[in-house]
C-alpha cells in the first residue's frame, strides 16, 4: 500500500513532462507522455482539494514549481490543469 508521501511523489514525477522526455523511453511518442502528464495533473487536482496535509507535502516535494512550469506548456490544457491544481494548493493556506 502507499502513503500519503509515496503517492504525492509518484504524481509530482508524471506531471513533470519535461522531465519524461528527457528521462524517458526515447521510443515513447510525445502524445503518450503528454497524456501521462495531463491525468497526473488530474489526480493531484483530486487529492490536493480540501487537503492540508496534501497541500504541505507537495510544496516540500518541489511540486509547485513544476506546476509553474506547465503554465509554459504550448498546449492548452496542461496550462488550465496546472492553474486549477494551483489554486486547490494555495487555497486556505497561511
């Protein structure tokens, strides 16, 4: 079974899509690894709303700032999945 942490850190890596191409299978079509990276972005988005705990973990793990990297994204949809993510990350925050 995972934590709380392992989960976190397993979403944070398959949301960096720059990281997936440059440490990737050289054979993965880019559609491939952009779709892994988009559903990550999604399940963060579900576990980080209304969660504290959540909210703390990813901002220690470095996961803000990769999230901050896809508002760079040349495609639409990584850059709306980011802001939402974002803003369930900062809400109720000190």
């Amino acid at each position: 079974m995972f934590s709380t942490r392992d989960l976190l850190k397993r979403l944070i890596s398959l949301s960096d899509f720059n990281e997936m191409i440059n440490e990737g299978d050289p054979e993965a079509p880019v559609d491939s690894l952009l779709e892994i990276s988009f559903y990550s972005l999604l399940a963060l988005i579900n576990i980080s709303l209304d969660n504290s705990t959540c909210q703390q973990l990813v901002g220690k793990m470095g996961g803000i700032e990769i999230l901050l990297n896809q508002l760079k994204s040349s495609s639409f949809d990584p850059k709306k999945t980011a802001c939402l993510c974002l803003s369930n990350l900062l809400k109720n925050c000190p």
